[in-house]
C-alpha cells in the first residue's frame, strides 16, 4: 500500500528535527509514503527522497492563499506519473481543514480512500474565537469530514465533538501522540540556575495567543501575595514573545518570570520543577500533560485536551478558563501541601504510562493498522 500525505509542518525539510523522524518511521508502516507540505516559493525548498521509501514534495506556493491549490497539483502529478495509482493509494490528511480540501479534491477525482486526522480540538468555542481564519476552518471541517471514509483523533474529547457534530462513514478511531520517557541528563536543572525562587512553578509552551499565558501572569500575582519567593520559569518560542514579556513588567513582576526560551531537553525542566502550569484556552491532546507526568511533576491546569480523561481531576489540580483566583490559590495549595502533589504526580504518572502504547513498535503497528484499515473504504 501507498499513501499520500498532505500537511502543513515546514520542519520535515529540517535535517535532525523530531517530525522528520517521525515520519520516515510511519513510512515503514507502508510500502511508499509520498509527503506534500504546503510551503512558499521564497523558502527554495526543493523535492527530497529522505528515506529508502519516503519523499517530501514542497507546494513551493506564491502565497499561504495558493497552497490548497499547488497541492491538489503536486497529488495530480504523482498520479499521472504513476508513483500512485488508484488501486492500492490511500490519502491522509493531517488536519480536516486546507489540508483535508486537498485530500477531499483528489480522492473524488482519483477514486481513492482518505482520512483525516485530529489533532485539534476545533469545536472548542475559544478556537474560533476572535480568529476569522479559524471560523473559516471551522466552515471546511464541516464540508470534508462527511466525505472522510475515515477519522483518526488524538483524544477522546475530541472524539466526542466530533461524533456529536457530524454524521461520518466510520467511528473516530483514537490513537494518541506517542510520547517516549526522554534522557533527563544534560538539561537544565531550575533549581541549581534559580536558587532565589523556593518554589517552581514551569511553562512549557508555544508563545501564541490560544496558550492564554497572560492568565499565568495574573495568577502568579495573587499567589506572591503570601509566598513573594515563587518563581515562574517560561520555556518556549512564539509570536507573542515580546508583548508577553511587556505584560510582566507592568505587572511589575519582573523578578519572579523568567523566559529562558526553547528548550531540547524539557525532561530535566519537568524534573526539577515543582508544578506545571498550563492555562490554555484549548487543546486537542497536550503532550506536555504526558512529559510532565511521566517526570513526576504535579500539573495544574484548565480543562482541555486530555485532562479528565487520561488525567482524571483527582490528581490534577484545574481550574477554569479566566479564573486568576482559582489558579493562584492552587498554585499557593501545591506549595503548602508538597506530600500531596507528590502522590497526586506518581498517580499521574501511573496514568500515563497505562494510556500510552508499551512501545514504539506497538505504535506504529498500531498507526499502519489504522491506513490498512481505511484503505479498505
């Protein structure tokens, strides 16, 4: 079997990058997998064979509005030049959205299978909102799921809205994001590099709007109100960086926040943390939920991805969405009550450990079940 892939993740084209190598591993699920990924022109990203039976095929489009199009014309020419055909392709599509448009497009004019997968959670309301693009997204999903011969989902909350929204071919079949317990030597250890703070409470996060870390901001400001020695350490990049870092300082919390950027080795970070906040507005599974426990490190947060199913409440502090309150007093209730986090993270942990596969190898066999099963129709 051959499948074709369409997404969006420039870094497949970065030697050494993390999805790079996921994805030569998913090829060994099929006999040939053929990857397009919507890039523009300026990046000069060329075609490349990155494994004995993979092939990444940039749409190299004029403009983000042009990348549905350029590659509905990458999938007709691997078709016409009969690196896929209609008898043993199947299409997946890496989000319900552009990329699933194009997954719609050629599997009606090819008369092949597609699937598409989940890894947001879209029907949350907060995705929508004050996003005109994301309210557009919103419209596709509706026109391509129905077409979809099969949906594959990160999480059971996903799952749920999905099932209750549209009326699909197949049940939503839920595999997570595998996630391997990393090396925690060589990486940071917050408490040797910030000795002035007693107790640690870390962010590991994109610097987008929908991570919603202002709420951090306010919520770290109640909690200094009675232990003014808290720190809050930030690793991660983004497009809000600099606004972020304003907010601090005219909150006046200066001394307590500190961003130490993107980080390789998260696993020491989580080890040496005492909490892990997360104020996200929604999220479709939350991989950093998985590291944080398999480290661990206690977990304070909203209610999205998979905290209250893989998580359960019992052992995770939440809060809801725009609570500064609530979160600052947990925050204040994690430090006074160490023995508790302490059991409430070895119940995470134990947690996670059930939820995921026992191994890469189940995964992927796992994952290459799933395409052989969809390619069926």
């Amino acid at each position: 079997m051959k499948v074709l892939s369409i997404g969006s993740d420039g870094k497949l084209f970065s030697r050494g990058s993390a999805v790079r190598s996921r994805i030569i591993e998913y090829g060994k699920c099929v006999e040939e997998l053929h990857v397009v990924v919507f890039t523009l022109k300026i990046l000069k990203l060329r075609e490349e064979q990155i494994s004995k039976n993979v092939w990444l095929y940039p749409t190299n489009s004029l403009s983000r509005f042009l990348y549905i199009g350029s590659a509905i014309r990458v999938g007709k020419r691997l078709f016409n030049i009969g690196a896929l055909n209609e008898k043993d392709t199947l299409i997946t599509s890496q989000d319900p959205f552009e990329s699933g448009l194009v997954a719609v497009r050629l599997s009606q004019q090819w008369r092949v299978p597609f699937q598409i997968q989940i890894h947001t959670d879209f029907l949350n309301p907060y995705f929508t909102r004050g996003s005109l693009l994301n309210k557009i997204r919103v419209l596709i999903a509706e026109m391509v799921l129905p077409h979809a011969n099969c949906v594959r989902v990160v999480s059971k909350r996903i799952a749920t809205s999905v099932n209750k929204r549209y009326t699909l071919k197949s049940t939503p079949k839920i595999l997570p994001i595998y996630e391997e317990k990393k090396k925690v030597g060589g990486g940071m250890d917050l408490k040797k590099e910030y000795p002035m703070f007693d107790f640690i409470v870390l962010m590991n996060s994109r610097l987008e709007r929908e991570k919603n870390i202002p709420l951090a901001f306010s919520s770290l400001k109640i909690a200094l109100e009675k232990n003014s020695k808290i720190g809050l350490i930030i690793a991660g990049s983004g497009r809000e960086k600099e606004s972020l870092k304003k907010r601090v300082m005219e909150l006046g919390l200066r001394d307590n926040v500190v961003f130490i950027g993107w980080q390789e080795n998260v696993a020491s970070l989580y080890k040496s943390a005492d909490l892990y906040l997360h104020t996200g507005r929604y999220e479709g599974y939350g991989l950093t939920f998985i590291e944080a426990a398999l480290e661990h490190c206690p977990i304070l947060s909203t209610q999205i991805g998979i905290i209250g199913d893989v998580l359960d409440t019992n052992y995770v502090l939440t809060c809801a969405q725009e609570d500064p309150k609530c979160f600052g007093d947990q925050i204040i209730r994690a430090y006074e009550h160490p023995e508790t986090q302490k059991n409430n993270a070895e119940q995470a942990e134990k947690a996670a450990r059930e939820h995921l596969p026992k191994d890469k190898e189940t995964y992927l066999e796992e994952y290459g079940t799933l395409w052989r099963e969809c390619s069926k129709g």
